[in-house]
C-alpha cells in the first residue's frame, strides 16, 4: 500500500503489479480489499492505459485480476468500456503486437 501511496510512478506501478500477484488473497479478506482498492490512484491507472502500448497492456493485465469483484468495478466504473475500447484500438493502431492464440485454439 505504501508503494500505491508514492510519489513516483515507478511505485506506483510496482505496488499496483504486487497487488495483481496478490489479488486471490487481498479478495477474500474484504478489509484487505477495502483498503487496497482505495490505495490505488485512478487517475495514475487512467494515464497508463493511455501511455505506451506496454505499460497499457500491463494495466489491463493487473486490473484484470479485479475484473469480477464487485467493489473493485464500482471503484473503476469511470474507465468503463469507451475507455478500454479506446485504448484497445489505439493499442492496435500503434502496431503493437497482439496475442498468440493458445494451442489448440486453432
């Protein structure tokens, strides 16, 4: 939390990365997610989705851990879809490479 809490974007980030690896712990305990949910800046995860492809892609990645908890789509409510929708054809435009399909997904 003090990492989310910093005055770098560097620890930001890495306390928003931490707490992805963490998320099955920090969702079963509602006070954990309480206090975790509302340490993270909205304002910093709206400008990452908006930066390079990577760091954008990195985003959805750590806010995908969240995607099915309750709490944490109201505390993300304002990104919704025309945000994401944006970043992801933007993503897009810029080349950046997309997924491989797994195997098997023929």
């Amino acid at each position: 939390l003090r990492l989310m809490g910093g005055s770098k974007d560097e620890e930001v980030f890495l306390g928003l990365s931490l707490g992805s690896r963490l998320a099955p712990k920090i969702l079963g305990d509602s006070a954990k997610k309480g206090r975790f949910l509302a340490a993270i800046p909205t304002a910093f995860v709206e400008r990452l989705l908006r930066s390079a492809p990577q760091y954008a892609r990195c985003c959805v990645a750590m806010l995908n851990c969240f995607v099915d908890d309750p709490v944490a789509a109201q505390r993300f409510a304002h990104l919704g879809a025309p945000i994401l929708s944006q970043v992801l054809q933007e993503l897009e435009a810029r080349g950046a490479p997309e997924q491989e399909p797994a195997a098997g997904d023929g």
